[in-house]
C-alpha cells in the first residue's frame, strides 16, 4: 500500500485563532497535512493545523497513528510512505525506519550537500546530452530534449542519526540543468 502526505492550503477569512500566514501564498489560513492512499487517491486522514510549517514531531505523531491502524487491520501488507521534502524530517524518518515492511521515500531539495554529490552525476549527464545532441545533428535528426542520469549515494544530513539512501536524478535539458533528490529507507 503507498500513502502519500501532501500538505495542502485552506485560506481563511478574517483572522482566526490558529490561521497564520501560509508559506505557500503569502495569504491567512490552514495547512492541512493529508495522507492518500497513492493509487486509488482515496483520503486517509487528515490533520488541520495552523498555516506554518509543521514541526517534525507533529508529523511523525500524524504517521504513527495512521500506520498502526493500518497494521492492525493489514499486518503483513508493505508500506511505502511518499512525501515531498516537507515531510523529510528526521522525526518523520525515525518513526518509519524501524517499522516491520513500512518503507519510505521523500523528496529533497537540493542542498550544498546533495549538489556536491550530483556534480559528478551531472557532468555525466552532460557529456551524454552533449554527445546524443551532435550525433543527432549528424545525422539530421532533432536533438534529444534532455538526459538523464540516476546514481545512488549514502549521505547524513546533520540532523539525521544515521545515513539513508539518497538517489539524484541528473538531468540535463536545453533549458538548463535539472538535478532533483530523494531520500529512501
């Protein structure tokens, strides 16, 4: 079973109690953290919180209350839990980790970290981009519209304790480069 957490916005009017200034719009109102289940998109739960960034621990509250429901009433179905880089927390990824078949992947953004990481990943990309281009100029074709390269890598972020999984997807466009990042257990 995947579950995807999306936070989501729900602006208010006037000034309640507990809206504050989203990060998303600039405008006054509610965060929702939401979980789907990932292929049917059906709501799982969801938890109204004030319009800021939710601390980790608050999530990681959220999960472990959903997945041991879960398990209860499905206690030998794989658990993959996706998120975006909001819900990348180290309390988010602790709770998971040590959960019997419960796995997880969030996105990142790209830090000096990551980006160090990727550089050799993105040299790749564009010596192959830039080799696929003049292959297609040669022989009359359009160039390709962009390269990618995947690599796999171990990093800790300084407050994680311990080092997970990173993948970097280096792709190379026209437009520019493109490198995007995942964290997995």
């Amino acid at each position: 079973m995947v579950l995807d957490l999306e936070p989501s916005e729900d602006p208010t009017p006037g000034q309640p109690d507990v809206s504050c200034s989203t990060p998303y719009s600039q405008s006054d109102g509610y965060v929702p953290l939401c979980m789907f289940e990932g292929t049917s998109h059906a709501l799982v739960t969801a938890c109204l919180r004030p319009g800021k960034r939710p601390p980790g621990a608050e999530n990681a509250m959220m999960v472990v209350r959903r997945l041991s429901y879960l398990r209860r009433h499905w206690p030998s179905t794989p658990l993959l839990v996706r998120g975006d880089r909001h819900c990348a927390t180290p309390e988010v990824m602790e709770v998971i980790a040590p959960r019997r078949l419960t796995d997880f992947v969030f996105g990142l953004g790209g830090h000096p970290v990551l980006l160090r990481h990727a550089a050799p990943v993105m040299q790749e990309a564009h010596g192959l981009f830039q080799q696929r281009t003049a292959l297609a100029h040669a022989s009359g074709e359009q160039p390709p519209p962009s390269r990618r390269v995947y690599e796999d890598f171990f990093s800790a972020a300084a407050s994680w304790a311990q080092a997970w999984r990173g993948i970097v997807t280096a792709a190379v466009m026209a437009a520019g480069d493109h490198p995007r990042f995942v964290v997995t257990s």
